[in-house]
C-alpha cells in the first residue's frame, strides 16, 4: 500500500533531520498524484510558511498552491474554540478564555495541548465537502521532535487507561482508533545518515511498534551524499594529492581533489548508518534514500530533486 493511499500522514524524526522539507515534499508530490493536500505544522516553528514564502501559515487552513493547503496548529485558540463550543453562555465562555486561570490551566495541565492538537487534527480529517466527499485527501502532520512527537501520540491510550469512562474519553478514543489504523494513518520516520539521528529513529520503530501499535510504514533517510566515485577513482585522487603536494605548480588543484577525498569518506561513512536502518527494516516498511540538497535556504525549487525521488519511488 502507497503512503499517498492514507489519509493521514504523521512525520516524525529528531529535530534537524529535515522533517519539514519532507513533510513539504510529500504534499507536493501527492498533489502531482492528483490528491487535494493539507500541510499542518504543530508547534510555534514556522518553516512551512518560510519555504512557500510567507511569513507565517494561519491558524485555520489556507490555500498555498492549487490543491495544497496549510495551517499552523496552536492549541491555545484550539482549546478556546473547544470552551466557546461547549460553553452554551457566550458571556461566560468569554470570561473563561480571559482569566488568568485559563492560562494556568493550559501551562500546568500535563497532555492538555496535545489533546487539542490531535482532537483538532481529526476534525480536520473529517471534514466533509458539499458532496459529502472528505474535502483533503491527504493530511501531512509535521510531528514535533521525536521526543514530543512520541508524547503526542502516546496520549491518547494514555487518556484511555487513566480516565477509562466519560465524554473525554469516548472523544479520545474515536482519535485513537484514526491513529492506530494502518488503513488510514501511516506514520512516517525521518532520519539523516549520521549516528545520533539513527539510532533515535531505530528507538522510535520499536517503540511506534510495541508501545504506540503505529509501526513505521515508511522511513526516509535524507540528505545522502552522492556516491559518484568508485575504487578506482578513490586511488587516483589520494595519488593526485600526493603528486600536487610534491609539484608547487599544481598547487591550485589541491582544493578540487581535497573535496573529492572528502565527499568519499562523508560518502563511506553515511553508509554505515544507512547500512544500519536497512539492517533493522521491519515488516511492511518502505526505505527512501533523498539526495542532500546543497542550500543554504530552502524553497519550493530546491526540493524539487526530491519530489522527483518520492515520484520515481511511487512508480517503481
């Protein structure tokens, strides 16, 4: 089953690894597979809005592209929502997201903001078009870090096993079986080839598997070095260098082949890790290597090589 077949799409990793671009790679490419796509950034970063060059995504969802929509989540106005709908007094539903104790409520009420986000996220999914047709195909979640984004996912059955019976249950229970659907929801792991972020990413397939019940369908390694350069072509630029440093007149192609000794041994050593999640690929799990984008500000174009790889991925 394609990623794009979901409705949901939860994309986690350890901060730095690039979850934004690929969260905003994945909306691309599916809205090329012809899917009505919505983005929703959780937390205060904004790095969806910066790559389409906006300032900020809105709170409610907004057309970037055609068939690509954005939104920021903030669980602060979705709980004041949450109190205006529930709250059949608008005098005092107003007082109440006024008060300093609202505040209080929200900084010191351990799962509160991840409740709003995910209770917002499903009634996202649920929604409807005129026709009765959901309006989004596909909803891209960029998870906060994989620490959080653990935390964001675990709360539900959390939720379920504390309070067991009332209407917060029964609510978070309809979020849990979206979440724990393999039908609908595939979550989605992002690393980068280097030991840290590996062995984060390795620690969260087991506990998505065994604690989470939302086992990793699909794993992108990115920012892969090329690997341009056989054997042979390793021994002739260590041979070069050794005969630049002996000739001063060709001193100025140092620099070239030092690069080239240089992108082999990032290469070689990226291998190893990839190696290592290879190793580790669980049953039903989909691994994509993404090209290193060579930036130093990501927009649209400059994720374009790996839309094009998602692509290339889907039709093979």
């Amino acid at each position: 089953m394609s990623i794009f077949d979901h409705r949901l799409l939860f994309i986690v990793g350890k901060g730095g690894v690039g979850k934004t671009t690929v969260s905003v790679a994945l909306g691309l490419a599916a809205k090329r597979l012809n899917k009505t796509v919505l983005l929703i950034e959780v937390g205060d970063a904004d790095a969806i809005g910066q790559i389409f060059d906006r300032k900020s995504l809105p709170e409610h969802p907004i057309q970037i592209q055609p068939d690509l929509w954005g939104v920021r989540i903030n669980a602060k106005s979705v709980l004041q929502e949450y109190i205006k709908l529930h709250v059949n007094i608008p005098f005092i539903a107003a007082r109440i997201v006024k008060s300093k104790i609202f505040e209080y409520i929200i900084a010191a009420t351990p799962g509160l903001k991840e409740v709003m986000t995910l209770g917002q996220i499903w009634r996202w999914e649920q929604n409807k078009t005129f026709d009765n047709v959901p309006h989004f195909d596909l909803i891209i979640v960029d998870a906060p870090a994989t620490g959080h984004g653990v935390s964001l996912l675990m709360l539900p059955q959390t939720l379920i096993n504390m309070l067991i019976v009332g209407p917060i249950v029964e609510q978070t229970r309809v979020v849990h079986n979206l979440l724990i659907d393999p039908d609908k929801t595939c979550t989605t792991l992002v690393t980068i080839p280097e030991e840290l972020p590996v062995n984060e990413a390795l620690e969260f397939k087991t506990i998505a598997s065994q604690q989470l019940k939302m086992p990793v369908q699909a794993t992108f390694i990115n920012s892969v070095y090329p690997n341009d350069f056989s054997e042979s072509d390793e021994e002739k630029i260590n041979s070069n260098i050794q005969e630049i440093c002996e000739k001063k007149h060709l001193k100025k192609l140092k620099p070239m082949f030092e690069l080239a000794k240089s992108t082999i041994f990032r290469r070689k050593l990226q291998q190893t890790y990839i190696d290592m999640m290879y190793a580790q690929q669980q049953k039903h799990e989909t691994i994509v290597e993404l090209p290193f984008v060579f930036s130093h500000r990501l927009s649209v174009k400059e994720i374009e090589p790996l839309v094009q790889m998602m692509l290339k991925n889907e039709s093979s």
